[in-house]
C-alpha cells in the first residue's frame, strides 16, 4: 500500500454525498469555500513574493508552479461545490449561499437566511420560516431582517419548527 493517499474522484465524490444529510453537506460547502479562500490568499502572497523579492528565475518557476498547482487545487473543489449544490437541489431543497462566495466581504459581511411556507416576499407574515444558516437555527413568525432583540419571546420559547 502507497503512503500517499489520492484524493477522491469526482464520480466517487457525487456517489459519496448522496448519504450525507443536508447539514452535512452544507458543512462541506463551508469547508470547500474556506479552503479555495486560503489557497486565493496564498497565490496572491506568491504573486506578490514573485514580484517583489524573487531573484531567481529558478525560483519564479517553482514559485508560479505552486500557483498552478493551487488553481487546479481550486477548480476540483468548485466542481465539487457544484456536485454538492446540484444534490441539495435533487433532494428537492432550496441552495443557499452568497452569489459570490469567493468574495471576502461576501463570506464575512453577509449573513445567508431563505424563507419558505407562505412568508410574505420580504419574510414576513404569521407562517414565515426563517432558517439562519451560519447558525442552524430556526424561527417562526419573524422577519428575516428584525433583530433578534425585538422578537416574541412567546415564539423563541416554543422550540425549533421544521
């Protein structure tokens, strides 16, 4: 046996997050989204290195096959970002995530909230659902969008409604 593990394959990978349940698979998502965010950072501090400080033309190409390496890094996990995202959707439930993920303010900045079972557009109404996603909690019969100070206790008393 080889003490160098291959990563999974892309038909493995769809096979394998059939199984998982949603959070699970939300988990994934995070996990992938937080990784590609890192190898960003660090192609951007090799870019930097490579401009700045690096003499060796030896060294810029090593240096910049990192770079391609990490990229390639990238793309497999955005495929599998789209893997997961497609078997969120097969099951029937609604994708939840920032438009541009990649986006440090957008990951950071913004918090990813859906609204469902006769909420009004704007997530309001006697049958709004709101599920915070960064927080895996629910709660019924409050706007999205007000804060947590200023909901019915009565409701966040009553537990968690799926």
């Amino acid at each position: 046996m080889s003490g160098e593990s291959l990563p999974i394959t892309t038909s493995g990978f769809a096979e394998a997050i059939k199984e998982l349940p949603i959070s699970a698979v939300y988990s994934k998502v995070s996990e992938l989204r937080n990784s590609i965010l890192h190898l960003h950072r660090s192609n951007d501090e090799l870019r930097s290195f490579i401009n700045d400080s690096c003499e060796s033309e030896d060294d810029k190409r090593e240096l910049e096959s990192y770079i391609a390496e990490n990229a390639s890094v990238i793309a497999s996990m955005e495929t599998r970002i789209m893997l997961l995202r497609a078997e969120v959707e097969n099951r029937g439930q609604l994708w939840i995530e920032v438009e541009n993920p990649t986006d440090a303010n957008a990951v950071g900045n913004q918090e990813m909230r859906a609204t469902a079972n006769g909420a009004d557009a704007d997530g309001t109404g006697p049958e709004a659902v709101t599920t915070d996603v960064h927080h895996g909690s629910t709660s019924r019969g409050t706007p999205a969008n007000e804060p947590s100070g200023n909901r019915n206790e009565e409701n966040e008393q009553d537990g968690v409604y799926l």
